[in-house]
C-alpha cells in the first residue's frame, strides 16, 4: 500500500505532466480525485443537476491553471481550493435559496405538523437546509471538515484565512446549527 507522501509525489509528478500537455496524466487526475470532486460540490450546492457542470468547470481549472500549482502545499488542497472558489461562483450566480426552516414553521408548519410529514428520507433534508443557511465562510468551513475530512489546518489554507478563523468558523457554524436543530431533535423530528 503507498503511504501518503508517495500519492503526493504522483499527484506532483501528474500534475507536471499536464502542465507539458500530458491528457493522460490529466485523466489520472480526474479518476483519482472526480468522486471526491463531485461529492464536495454536491454538499456545497445541493441536489442539483448543476453539480456535473461545476465539476467540469473544476477540472477545466485544474488543467488550465496546473501551471500555477507551486507544490507548497499538497495536491489536493489546491484543488479543494478551486471547488470551494468554484461552488462560490455558482452560488453567487444562482442566489434563490429554498425557505428557510423559520420560514416553513412562520407559514404554519409547526414542529408538530412537520413531525408527521417527516420521515427518514426527509431529515437529511432538514438538516442540509440547515446547513445551507449558514454563512458562506461558516458553511465552507464545516463541510470541509465534517464532510471532507479537512484539518483545521488544511481549512486555513484552502480557504485562505489563520487557523483560529477556521476554530472560530466552526465553533459559529455549529453553535447556530445546535440552536436550530436540538429543538426539532428533542422532538424526535430528526
């Protein structure tokens, strides 16, 4: 099995190639790392089938811009870097949100009426809504970590910020999604 500074090493290795025009270093690339790629933007903008699109944008990025990868971080930071930059774009250009949760429960769904039209399938639902209410630097953050498996440390520098920003994004991001959540939970509605 290759340790992790052999994967970096091959990812550097590839992504020299592409800079050369190498599209079979390119298509390494993408199989490596297209789940991962796909799954991310997926958790940033939803069930949407706009998530292809942005993962091709993605990739595009990756093969037009491999030049300015400089290798002072690892491979897969820079690319995380693209997908957030490129969720960002898509999100900037396709504002209209779904109602929020304090919308559905102002407009007469109450906790208890939600309760009965909840069933398994829906709570992920619930709690992505939730998710995707958060701040956009908050939201970036905590899926980085809790979906992507990020260190803070990584966070910091895919997102370009110190490493107690990202402790503070997080702690935010999670105290705003206890305050909306643990009353639906003490419910048992999710």
């Amino acid at each position: 099995m290759k340790n992790i500074g052999d994967k970096e090493d091959r990812d550097k290795e590839l992504i020299g190639k592409i800079v050369e025009g190498d599209e079979v270093a390119f298509e390494e690339i993408v199989k490596k790392y297209e789940r991962r790629v796909w799954n991310t933007i997926y958790r940033y903008i939803g069930e949407s089938d706009e998530v292809e699109d942005v993962a091709q944008e993605v990739f595009i990025k990756v093969w037009r811009h491999a030049k300015s990868f400089k290798g002072k971080s690892k491979f897969s930071t820079w690319l995380y870097r693209i997908v957030v930059n490129q969720c960002l774009n898509y999100r900037g250009r396709h504002k209209e949100k779904p109602a929020s949760l304090d919308e559905i429960m102002e407009h007469g769904r109450t906790p208890d009426s939600l309760k009965v039209e909840i069933g398994d399938e829906e709570k992920p639902k619930i709690v992505r809504r939730a998710i995707d209410e958060l701040p956009e630097r908050q939201r970036i953050a905590l899926v980085l970590s809790r979906f992507e498996g990020k260190s803070y440390r990584e966070i910091a520098q895919i997102m370009g910020v110190s490493l107690s920003s990202v402790e503070s994004l997080i702690f935010r991001a999670r105290a705003i999604l206890k305050k909306k959540l643990l009353p639906l939970r003490k419910k048992g509605e999710i």
